[in-house]
C-alpha cells in the first residue's frame, strides 16, 4: 500500500508555501486552488490576502510566481485577471502520478493511520411490519457510508436498530398463544419472504381487529406485555418467533437489494431492553428528567408546541412503559460505551429530527455524549411520486418495496436487452444485467441527490441511459472492458510519461488523480451524492477521451496504444471501486 498525493494537494502545499514565502503574515493562508477551465489550476487566495496585506494584488501575485518556479510539474504558471494564478501542469506529471496509484491496489488512496470507531444506525426496519421507501433509503444510504468510511480506514460498527420491541408484541404473542399456526409454513408456498410477510401482515390485522373489539383479549395482550418485559420465557420464545419470522422477509429484500446485513449486527430495541431501568434511573437521579404528569419527562427551552407549550421528550409513560427515547439513551450508553466509538450516525428520516436532537441534548446533558464524540442525525427527504406528492400506488396505498424494486429491474432488463442481443448475451447474461442495472438504478437515484432533499422517483430517467444515472457509468465501464476484450496480444497497458497528452486525456487523467480526494471529503461530510457526482463525471470525461482518443489505432504509435489503455484500465478501476463504494455493481458486457 503506497498512498499518492494528488496533483491537486501537492500544489495546494507548494502555492501555500510560496504565498507565505512573498507575505510572511500568510503563514496557513488558504490558497483556494480550484481546477479551472483556462488552465488546469487557478489559485484565487492572492485577492484576499492583498486585501488583508494592503498590497496591490497583480504585484503579490507576481511575488508568489516568483517563489514558485516552472519545474517538472508545473508547466506553466502566469497571473492573470485581477490577481489570479494559473497553473498548468506538465503531461509527464500526470502521467507519472497515475501511475503511482495504478500501482497501489488501493490506487493510490490513503488509510487513516489513526481510525476512530464510527456506529452507523441504518438499515432499521420493524418487525412484523411491511418494509417502506424509507427503509429502502436509509438502508442504500448507510450502506455506501459504511462503505467508505472502512475504505477509508475507519473502524465502522453496523447497528441495525430493528423495531422488535413494545406494546404490540403483547398483543401479537397473544394472539398467537390463541391461534398457535397462524405462524406455521406451507409447502410450495412460493418466494419465503413474501410467504412471510403475508403471513405477518395477516396476523397483524387480525390480532388488531381483535384487539380493538374484545375488551377481555385486549386485557389479555396488556399482561402478555409485562410478560414479555419481564422476560417471560415462553412469551420470549414466541416473541422470538416473529423476529424469526421477520428476518426471513427482511433477508429476501436485503438480497434483491443487494445489501448484506449480518446477524450479528441486527441489535434492535429488545438489546437494549436490561439497560432501560438504569438510563431512566441515572436520568431521575441526576434530574436530567423529571415527573410531569405521570411521565419521567425532558424538558428544552427551545422544544414548544404550536400553543406554546413545552414538548417533552418522555423516557418513561405513565403506564410505566420505556418509550423509544429510552432506547435510544440506553444504545448511545452502550455505543460510546463498551463499543468506545467516537462518532455516532442514524441514517433516518427527517421526520425524527426533533426526536434525535432531544435524545442527543439528553445524553449530553446526561454525560454520555462528552465534547470528544460526535453524534449526527443524517436525516434524509422523503420519495416523491411524479405528482410531486410522497410516492404512494394509484389506490393510494403505500408501495412495497418488492414491487418497485422488481418493477425496476423489469424496465431495466428491457433497456439492456437490446444492446445485448447485438453483443451476442445469452438470456441469462441479460438478465443477470437487468438486475445490476435496475437495483443499480435505485441507488444510485437515492445517493445522486443530496441526502436532505426530497426526490421524484421516476424509473423511465432512472434507468436512462443518456444523463445522470447509473447506467451510463456502468455502460462507460462496460466500454473500457469491451476496448481490452479488441486489443491484440501485444497491445497492453503502460504508462509512458514521455507521451504528450491531448486535452480530453488530460481532463480524464486530472480527474482519475481527484479520485482520493473526493473519498475523503465524502467521508469527512457524509454526502455519497459527491462520490456519485464524481464517477458521473469521469463516465463523462472518458466518453469524451473515448470519442476524440482512437485507443487501440493511435497514431502516436505502440506508446500512445499502451498509454491510452493504461488510461482505460486505470478509469476502469476507479469505476469499478467507486461504484462498489456506492454498492452499485460492474457488469462486464453491457
Ligand atoms: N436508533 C434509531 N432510532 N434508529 C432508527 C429506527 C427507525 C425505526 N425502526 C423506524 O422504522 O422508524
């Protein structure tokens, strides 16, 4: 593992260095380096800093030029505009540094030497009950975190925080005490996941319905409750049963996903259950909490409801129950505590910020959040039909997330279906790229739009093939693989520094070097929407080197052959990564 610094920060430093050198107050100046379509780089920190100096900017720039001659880097450098540098680097440069990465297996991007433990809370269906689009972004959202935060060196812990736990279970159990195989499976009952929750579905209503109608049942579910939270073995044993149960439906759309959740990641509210006594306890006794109407209750200055009134946050109901909120304090003690992480994410809908902002003032003025551990609520928007409006069926229903997902992949399939009848795939190649291409359409969809934002899921631009989607960075990997597949045995990929570059080469590879830095800004903000940004983008700029670079027919000669491939594969393989950062896969022919 060698890792490269990029062109880009490399200048950073020298152009830092050369300001401080022509203005010695501006040690640690900012020299906002920034590529540029007049050369490669422009510096535009001089204008500040001769604001700040008092001096004339073209002449301070001038200075800084000065301090910072043309060598094998830099091939050009020349004030321009008010004040600003523009730098162009040599070809020789770029290609050397490309080579450097293509000969790292990490291409060249560092590992943090000092990594932190990160817990990530995403993925958090709930028992018994049908997945959502929400579900479905968290899910794809912290799963390309996780992603590349490990790429990146970062202790990641997976929590999935599944809805296993509260006064429902009562009623569910008891139902079930009653109707014993309401549970039981059928032979030949087709896709086990739907089987599943089809038969959860059904249990659910009918024990509502029931539970809504006979006072003397509805009795029986309250005690089942106190049963289950004082762990009560067969109430447990059953209980366990429709996590079970559960699981096999959640498995099936985690795999149509493509998604791994491991078993021993799923801690859902049931793990915290031992602690719930104890965080409400300390939470009484340090008067973090106080009584108010029969509920251990928070209260915040700035959290009123629209009369005026203060919204607390309850730790425990009046019925003497443990809400989410206690939960959640308990997870944090036991994630800051005995998993020691440092940085504390929940990849959730925008519609629990108030909760999680309550919880996090909670712990930390608890003392189980300290200054040196950071907790973000990443809270993303919701999906939107074409009307504009959250995404529902035309009946007015919620979607399952199956039907989208499988409806993905059907139109994905019909737009690679084409193509690869004349590229000679069998049908089963098809299809097998109908689902990359489908669930890649998905995701990338959901990481492509800041995670805030709310987003119109529109299939027919999902699985386009012209504009900002998965397929057309997948077709450009696909096209790269296709070049390797043409080339004659003798033509192979190496770099040749000497090799003078065209300007689409040039863009390619300055591109292919921002790799690194684009990883590491995303791990630094949490924003995947910049690493889908990025690989669009060198999609983009290799269709351009594509068209106006012949690759295997050159007329440079062998060098230029050899070096334009070396191009191909070293975009092939930022792609590939990239792409499987974002959990998106790679087909090879396309
Ligand atoms: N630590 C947490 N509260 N995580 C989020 C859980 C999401 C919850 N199960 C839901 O479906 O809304």
């Amino acid at each position: 593992m060698a890792s490269v610094t990029s062109l880009s920060a490399s200048l950073q430093q020298r152009v830092s260095a050369a300001l401080a050198a022509a203005v010695p107050s501006a040690v640690d100046a900012d020299p906002l380096l920034r590529r540029s379509d007049r050369a490669d780089f422009q510096a535009n920190g001089v204008l500040g800093l001769a604001k700040k100096a008092k001096a004339n900017p073209r002449e301070l720039a001038g200075a800084v030029l000065d301090a910072l001659p043309a060598d094998d880097v830099i091939a050009q450098i020349e004030v321009s505009g008010p004040g600003f540098l523009n730098i162009t680097v040599s070809d020789a440069a770029i290609t050397t540094t490309l080579a450097a990465r293509a000969a790292d297996d990490r291409l060249g991007v560092p590992a943090k030497e000092h990594p932190g433990v990160t817990v990530v809370d995403y993925a958090q269906p709930n028992v018994a009950k049908e997945m959502h689009v929400g579900h479905l972004r968290s899910s794809v959202i912290g799963d390309a975190i996780c992603k590349v935060l490990e790429f990146g060196g970062e202790q990641v812990v997976r929590r999935h925080h599944i809805g296993d736990w509260g006064t429902q279970f009562g009623m569910l159990v008891q139902y079930l005490i009653e109707h014993p195989h309401e549970l039981d499976h059928t032979e030949g009952e087709g896709d086990a996941g739907e089987a599943s929750m089809s038969r959860l579905d059904r249990l659910y209503k009918a024990s509502g319905a029931l539970f809504k109608s006979d006072e003397a049942f509805k009795e029986r579910a309250r005690r089942r409750v106190v049963d289950l939270q004082a762990g009560d073995p067969e109430t447990l044993e059953l209980w366990q049963r429709f996590v079970d149960e559960s699981k096999i439906y959640f498995d099936s759309v985690y795999r149509k996903l493509d998604i791994e959740i491991r078993d021993e990641d799923i801690v859902g509210e049931s793990g915290y259950n031992d602690m719930l006594a104890e965080t409400c306890d300390l939470l009484e006794k340090s008067g973090v909490a106080v009584w108010s109407n029969g509920a251990l209750c928070v209260f915040f200055d700035d959290v009123k409801g629209k009369d005026g009134e203060p919204v607390p946050l309850i730790v425990r109901k009046t019925d003497g129950g443990y809400g989410y909120a206690a939960t959640d304090l308990s997870a944090i003690r036991n994630r800051t505590g005995a998993l020691h992480a440092d940085t504390l994410l929940y990849v959730v809908d925008v519609r629990q910020s108030l909760h999680f902002k309550m919880v996090f003032e909670t712990a930390r003025r608890a003392g189980w959040l300290t200054d040196d551990v950071t907790a973000r609520h990443l809270p993303f928007g919701t999906l939107l039909g074409k009307d504009g409006k959250p995404f529902k069926t035309r009946a007015g229903e919620s979607v399952k997330l199956e039907d989208l997902l499988d409806e993905a992949v059907q139109r994905a399939t019909a737009v690679v279906r084409e193509k690869g009848e004349k590229i000679g795939l069998t049908d089963d190649e098809i299809r097998a790229n109908g689902e990359q291409v489908g669930i890649g359409a998905v995701k990338y969809a959901d990481l492509s739009t800041s995670l805030g934002r709310d987003y119109v899921f529109d299939l027919d631009r999902m699985v386009s093939l012209n504009g900002d989607t998965s397929v057309y960075v997948q077709y450009a990997y696909a096209r790269t693989q296709s070049i390797f597949r043409k080339a004659a045995a003798d033509q192979r990929p190496a770099a040749h520094p000497e090799v003078a570059l065209e300007p689409s080469e040039r863009a390619l590879g300055l591109h292919l070097d921002a790799f690194g830095d684009t990883l590491a800004e995303v791990a630094e903000v949490y924003e995947p929407h910049r690493l889908a940004a990025y690989l669009y983008q060198l999609a983009s700029l290799f269709t351009t080197f594509y068209e106006q670079c012949p690759v295997l027919t050159a007329e440079g000669g062998a060098a230029q052959v050899e070096n334009r491939l070396f191009l191909c594969e070293l975009t092939a393989r930022t792609l590939r990564q990239g792409l499987a950062l974002l959990g998106i896969r790679s087909p090879e022919r396309l």
